[in-house]
C-alpha cells in the first residue's frame, strides 16, 4: 500500500525541500526554450522526440537508476520547481515521488504520460492493491500512447507551435510502428516452446503480453519487494525442471539474486547461462543506442533472442 510509514517520511521531506525551493531565484531562460523536467530516461526520449529544438529537457534518472526506489534530491526539486512542464510515467513507477509531482501539478503542468492511455489495456499491479502495472514502455504500441500525451500538453502549453509538435509526434510514431514490427520478426525466430524469460525483477509482463512470451520475475513489480530464499528456490525449480536455457539480469537491480538462481539451478543439477543484461527500469548511457528508447528496445529484443532461440 501507498501509506507507509517510510513512504510518509520521505514525502515529508521532500514537502520540505519544494517549499524551500519555492524562495529561490528562477532558472535562467535557455534561448526561449521550454523548460522539461522529466523523471524516467523513456520519458525523456519521448519528450526530445516531440519537442524537438523547442524544448529543453533535464531527466532525473539516468542509467541504472531505479524509478522504484528514487528520492530527488535538494537541486533536483529546484529543477522541478523552475520549470515550465514536468513529465513522469505515472502508474506508481515514481513511488517516492508521485505525491509531489502531483501537489506541483496543482500550480503547473505536471503530467503522467500514462494520463490518456485507456485502463483496459493496462495490467493489474501484483505488488500494489488497486495500482496498475507501470511497466508499459514493454509495449511498444502502448508506448505511442505516451508521445499523443507529450504532443498535446506541449501543444496546450506552447500553442504557437504545435503544428511543429505534431508533426515531431508523427514522425516518431511512425518510427516505432517500424520498432514494433521488428520486435515481431525477431520474435518469429524463437520457437513457441522456447518463449519464457525470466529476469530480476517483474518488469516484462507488457512485454509477454504483446509479444507472445510466459514471463517470470524474482522480484515483485516493484524492486522494494524483495525476494525470499523461498523464491529463489521455487524459481530453481521451475527452471531446472523445464530446462530454460537462460535467465536475464537488468541494468538497475544488482546481479546478486539473478547469481543466487543460477547457483540454485546448477545445484539441481542443470545449468542455467545469464542470457545477458536487459534494461528494464532504466536505458543505457546518453550517445549509445541502448540510451535511446528505440536503441534500447532493439537491445533488448536481439540479447533475447540470441540466447533463447538457439538449438
């Protein structure tokens, strides 16, 4: 549930520093820019993408960052306090954090990109009662959702040019309707039997459900739930008794439980390869591909099948 103690705590404080930020001195105009905050680096890429040379984006969490477990710090809530709009995912990703972002909704634009997508296609949280899964950068057609959402609060904000937002929005939709028919033809070469991954934490649900793969993770949906002997054990099982071939770390979470599976395995008798890194939470560096959402899609979808659709 949302009201725990700690969560209570942290969002006090983090009351605290928005209400100092509030005295200082506004942040200088970039060249007449929008001023984006944003929190997740796929957020961030939707926003460059739509925004173009009009916008000027500051992402919080860069790589190997987890949106789970995130408290902005003293001059990150001074980036949020000056700026114009402020885009995050929503869906309890940004758990320490989505009270605030919501109270500073209240005097600017403050926006989940997931605002406009349609419930029925989002997926139940297993973690949180009544909350969604926020994982739905996974689908890459869900994920178009979030770019209609940028192009119309930018529009809303910027009106003079929203012909140009549009039209950045186009373009870039059109791109990812090319990702996901890539996604689907490099899915067609693992066979049916061979579709199950297995990672860290509970993040590729939207993923299995789109693409056509049994999904397991050790972690719950959120990297807070932590994982039990128990889980390591029942997740060994599974693995050695249906000879998966190979298991996936992720970019945010430490190595340490996915190592702790592999060894399970291995003392049932079977091995079990990590299959590589995926990123999930968070993208790769700024200039690399994986630090693109499309790059990073693309990244993921080839270590996957690399290491499930061998013989």
């Amino acid at each position: 549930m949302r009201n725990t103690k700690t969560m209570t705590i942290v969002f006090l404080m983090i009351i605290a520093l928005f209400t100092a930020a509030c005295g200082s001195e506004p942040a200088a105009e970039s060249d007449g820019k929008l001023q984006v905050v944003t929190t997740i680096g796929q957020v961030t890429d939707v926003v460059r993408n739509v925004g173009g040379e009009l916008v000027a984006v500051d992402g919080l969490m860069g790589a190997g960052t987890d949106p789970h477990l995130y408290v902005a710090s003293a001059s990150e809530v001074d980036l949020l306090q000056n700026a114009d709009v402020i885009f995050y995912n929503g869906l309890f990703l940004e758990a320490q954090m989505e009270e605030i972002l919501e109270q500073i909704g209240e005097n600017k634009p403050s926006i989940p990109v997931s605002k406009q997508i349609d419930s029925a296609r989002l997926l139940d949280s297993e973690d949180y009662e009544d909350e969604f899964d926020p994982h739905i950068w996974f689908d890459v057609t869900l994920w178009q959702e979030t770019v209609k959402q940028v192009r119309d609060t930018l529009s809303d904000v910027d009106p003079d040019n929203a012909a140009t937002y549009a039209s950045n929005a186009d373009a870039y939709l059109a791109e990812l309707d090319q990702l996901h028919t890539y996604v689907l033809e490099q899915v067609a070469q693992i066979p049916a039997e061979k579709r199950v991954i297995i990672t860290a934490h509970d993040a590729f649900r939207y993923f299995g459900s789109a693409y056509g793969f049994e999904v397991m993770g050790l972690q719950g949906i959120s990297t807070a739930t932590e994982a039990s002997t128990g889980d390591v054990q029942a997740l060994a099982d599974f693995i050695a008794e249906n000879e998966i071939p190979a298991i996936f770390v992720e970019s945010s979470v430490p190595i340490r439980n996915v190592e702790a599976v592999q060894a399970a395995v291995q003392d049932r008798g079977f091995n079990v390869e990590i299959g590589g890194e995926l990123f999930s939470d968070a993208m790769g560096d700024d200039g690399t591909p994986e630090g693109t959402y499309i790059g990073m899609v693309r990244h993921n979808i080839d270590t996957i099948v690399t290491a499930l659709a061998g013989e």
